[in-house]
C-alpha cells in the first residue's frame, strides 16, 4: 500500500472518501494557500491566475471543508490549575473523547496573550487537550487595528516560544472597517501568522463583516457575530448582494453569552449559516465589575451543543 503524508490544515473534520492516489499527492507536496493573496474557488475568480495543479488542490481543499460537520470554537479563559484534575478542563477533553466527530477549536489566553514566560500549567494543558483531539489556538488581540504589527508579531512569536505545540492563532478584536486599508492590514497579520506556520486562523471583529473581507481571504474563519443575543437568521443567511451566500459556511463563527437556556431551533439554525459556533450562558455587561469577560467560565451547555450538533447531523441514534 502506498503511504503519504496530508498536510495538518487539510484534516481538521475533512472527509477523504473519494480522493485517489495522486489527489493525496497534490494536497501532500501543496502548501496551504495564502490567506489575502490570491482568489480561489472560495472567492471571486478574478486577480490572480494560479496552476493547473494549485486550482486542483484548492478544489479538493475547498470540498473537504465544505464536507464538514459543525464544530464548537470554544473560548476556554481559565486558569488550568491541577491540570490532571481541572474540571473545566477535563470536562473539554472528556467531551471531546465521547463526541469525536464534532471538531473542537479551543481557545487559550494566558494572559490577553502568551504572557511574558512559560507556564507549566499551560504546556500540559496544551498537551492533554492535543491528546484529546483538540485543536489549540492561542489569543492575540489586535486591538480593531490599532495595536502595532510588531507587538502582533512579538505575541505570535512568543506563543511558540512558550508553547510550541500552540496550532492556530485567534485574532481577537479584528478591524472591520469597509475600506481597502483596513482588509489589507488584517490580511497582513494573517499572513505573518500563515508564514509562521499557524492553523487555523480565526479572526474575531464579533459584528457584520463587510464581503470584501471573505473575497480577500483574510482569515480561515471570521466571527461574524458576538452577543448575548441570538443572531438573526436573515442577517447571517445573507442571501442579497454582498451578503454571507456568496461566501462558505465554514468562512464563518457565531458566540452567543449571557444565554440561560439553549434553543434547539437557534443552534439548528446558526449550524445551517456558520460552521464554528459556541453558546454559555456566562454574562457579559458594558462596565460591569461583575460580569466583566463572558467566556471565563466553562459552559455549562457544551453537552447539549454536541448532542445538538449530532442530531441536526442525522447522526445520533
């Protein structure tokens, strides 16, 4: 039989039923495409022609993304202390193990960041998480473009300095201003993470995107909305001109806090119009001491999110 080795960014949840030998082979010896350098099948065909060979990578890419189930992108902001026993944190990875079709994206934020030195804690938290089948993703926050590129850089650096096994990169607070400049700076952070080898990479404006921003690739995932509201299924169908339709779900991510209860209808739903989502009922409040950061605390609907995911799925018998 015939082995070969598949790059990391094409397996997270992707079906490879149905791909022959030499498909494998392109997707093995391919890079994963630039994010904001060229347009794909996932973008408007225009600007730059590619190769026979890129074209069919990114085909089958493009499938294997669309092919996948909806997964949760979980902000886990706590402190893992006694890491063998946390319970946040072992019930992440307990999860993860009983419903390993649903993909999980954790969330890792030392401090707003890497911190400025190692943490023990964390290094066997990353490991166990891994060991889960867990995707780890480590907090940057780029300030809606204004903090300075070097400081963005100097974090992604120390997220592999401190923690190498880190995978991808959460670009908190992404700039979402509907101007050229503005894609083109959020693009550039992109592709200093994509250069360091990070994957995926999400980005979180947590409001309305503008298109030019899925044209221009400038994330594997923007998080179109962050509220203790539901969204609006109008809004985040987006089937009018310059609306989401254009653009795939898995582009896409929706946080919901401050919600008490889960609706079947609305998780049914938000599945339908965004591939990455995740709800707790942790409370967030403008200037209130009390509530200060919503995703602090684990939540206590992950099961029911994953029990929801396999049903809307057809796959829960």
């Amino acid at each position: 039989m015939q082995t070969f080795l598949v790059p990391t960014w094409f397996l997270s949840g992707a079906i490879l039923i149905g791909f022959n030998v030499l498909e494998m082979r392109l997707l093995a010896q391919s890079p994963k495409p630039s994010l904001g350098t060229k347009a794909t099948s996932e973008t408007k065909s225009t600007e730059v022609s590619v190769s026979a060979d890129e074209r069919r990578v990114d085909a089958i890419r493009f499938h294997a993304l669309a092919s996948q189930g909806t997964g949760l992108l979980i902000p886990l902001y706590q402190y893992p202390a006694n890491v063998h026993t946390n319970a946040a944190f072992n019930r992440v990875m307990e999860l993860k193990r009983r419903f390993e079709t649903v993909p999980f994206w954790v969330i890792l934020n030392p401090g707003t960041g890497p911190g400025q030195s190692v943490d023990a804690n964390y290094t066997k938290a990353i490991d166990r998480l891994l060991g889960a089948g867990c995707v780890v993703l480590g907090y940057v926050s780029t300030e809606y473009g204004k903090r300075d590129k070097g400081l963005v850089e100097a974090d992604l650096d120390r997220w592999q300095k401190l923690y190498p096994r880190t995978q991808g990169v959460f670009f908190d607070e992404m700039i979402y201003e509907d101007t050229d400049a503005s894609v083109q700076h959020q693009s550039m952070l992109s592709q200093i993470a994509n250069q360091k080898g990070y994957w995926p990479i999400v980005s979180n404006p947590g409001a309305d995107t503008p298109e030019r921003y899925f044209r221009q690739r400038v994330a594997d995932v923007i998080i179109v909305h962050e509220s203790e509201k539901w969204p609006d299924e109008e809004r985040i169908h987006g089937n009018y001109f310059g609306g989401y339709s254009d653009y795939p779900t898995h582009s896409r991510g929706l946080l919901v806090h401050s919600m008490a209860k889960i609706d079947p209808t609305k998780i049914e739903m938000m599945s339908r119009f965004a591939k990455w989502i995740f709800v707790t009922q942790d409370q967030y409040r403008i200037n209130d001491p009390k509530a200060p950061n919503p995703w602090d605390d684990l939540s206590v609907h992950i099961e029911e999110l994953c029990k929801l995911i396999l049903v809307n799925q057809n796959t829960l018998h």
